[in-house]
C-alpha cells in the first residue's frame, strides 16, 4: 500500500508579511496622526471605552460567542477616538460591516452619544 502524502499548497501573502489593520488604516489614510490610531496619553482606558468593553462582553455572553467576534479592540479603539455620529460614519471604521452596523449600530451609537465629550 502506497503512503504518499498530500502536498498543500501555499497560495497569498505568507504570514510575516502581512500587514494590520492598523497598518491599512494608515496606508490608506496617509497620515501618521490618523485619530483611530492615537492612543490615549495616560494608557488609562476611558468612560466610553469601558462601557463600550462592558457591552460588548454582555452581547457575546448573551449569544455565547467570543467577544471580538462582536467587534475588534482595534475597531472599539477606533469607535473612542472617532466618535461615530451615524450608522454610515460607524461603518467607515475598519473592522466594521454591514453585518455589524445592521445588528448593533444603533445600540453603539447610541452608547457613543451618551458618552459624548
């Protein structure tokens, strides 16, 4: 009986060349002082962030999924610093769909205006 072992073939970027989404958000954006890639001075988490964290735990409870499934910590970072007033402008964030705008749009903008500077 003859082993012969199946070959796989690697086919796309190989994986230490791959960029980040924040490295596509910089590249498309142009700029190193984009807003969703500034980090807070203190390291501090803030109010909206916190509650932000606080929800999104509770969806991916409530559904028994892993809470980045929900949505990113880069794409929460980036809903803190740009502070999305709409569900169009919420989907402009990278890392967030229509998938994501359609089942939790509302309650993050929602949870965004409440928190409002």
């Amino acid at each position: 009986m003859s082993t012969r072992r199946r070959v796989r073939r690697k086919t796309g970027t190989p994986r230490n060349q791959r960029r980040t989404a924040t490295q596509r958000v910089s590249s498309t954006v142009g700029t190193q002082n984009h807003p969703a890639r500034s980090k807070q001075e203190s390291g501090a988490p803030s109010d909206v962030e916190s509650v932000l964290r606080a929800w999104r735990l509770a969806e991916a409870r409530r559904k028994g999924i892993p809470a980045f499934r929900i949505f990113t910590d880069e794409a929460l970072q980036a809903m803190v610093n740009l502070r999305p007033k709409s569900r169009d402008e919420l989907q402009a964030i990278s890392g967030i769909g229509i998938r994501t705008v359609e089942l939790y749009g509302v309650q993050i903008c929602r949870i965004l205006s409440q928190h409002a500077q």
